[in-house]
C-alpha cells in the first residue's frame, strides 16, 4: 500500500495490482485538503481519466475505523500512458463538505 500526496505522480508497473491510500485526517495529502479534528468521511468515489480506459480500479472503499482515510486498488494500464486519479469524498459535517484531491499514474514496465 502506498500512501499518495496530491498531486504527485507515481509509476505503476502495467501488471502490478497496487493499493493506494489519501490519508485525510493527517494533511499528507496537503494542507489544504486535510479534515478537521473529528471531522470524518460519510461517502467516497474515485475516477480514472485517461486516453484510453485500460486501467482499472477495484477494492475502493473508506478505510475503517477511523473513516478519515480512503483507498483503492488500481490494475494494469497501458505503457507509457499518465492516467489522473481522483478521489471525491463528502464529509460527515452539519453541513457536508464535499472535497477532490487527484494524483496521477505513468504506467510503465519495471
């Protein structure tokens, strides 16, 4: 499992299946994305956009207990390609917030 910043860019080999994690509540994925103390995460999607759809995502999901994290797991892809991931969540707030952090993913062979 990788823990992502947003923003950044990974390589992924085409025929890895690897699980990536936002980690919400601690400001690793940028200052300005973080949650507030005892604020959690009520839903949570990712997409994938790229020039062709070859890489999938599967096992996507609000990490529990503590619901102020989420992660996915992303399989194949095409060399040479950049895909940009996003991850949508809405929060658990009086008034639900709802933010996106992206990363992106250049496949290629390792």
């Amino acid at each position: 499992m990788r823990v992502i910043r947003a923003g950044g860019t990974v390589i992924k080999d085409p025929d890895a299946e690897e699980v990536f994690q936002f980690d919400w509540g601690t400001g690793t994925i940028g200052p300005e994305q973080h949650l507030a103390p005892g604020v959690l995460i009520a839903t949570s999607l990712f997409f994938i956009i790229g020039v062709d759809s070859l890489m999938t995502k599967d096992n996507e999901g609000i990490v529990m207990p503590q619901a102020r994290a989420t992660q996915l797991r992303l399989k194949a892809g095409t060399e040479l390609v950049k895909y940009k991931v996003t991850n949508r969540i809405v929060t658990n707030e009086p008034i639900p917030q709802t933010k996106d952090v992206s990363f992106y993913v250049l496949i290629r062979q390792r």
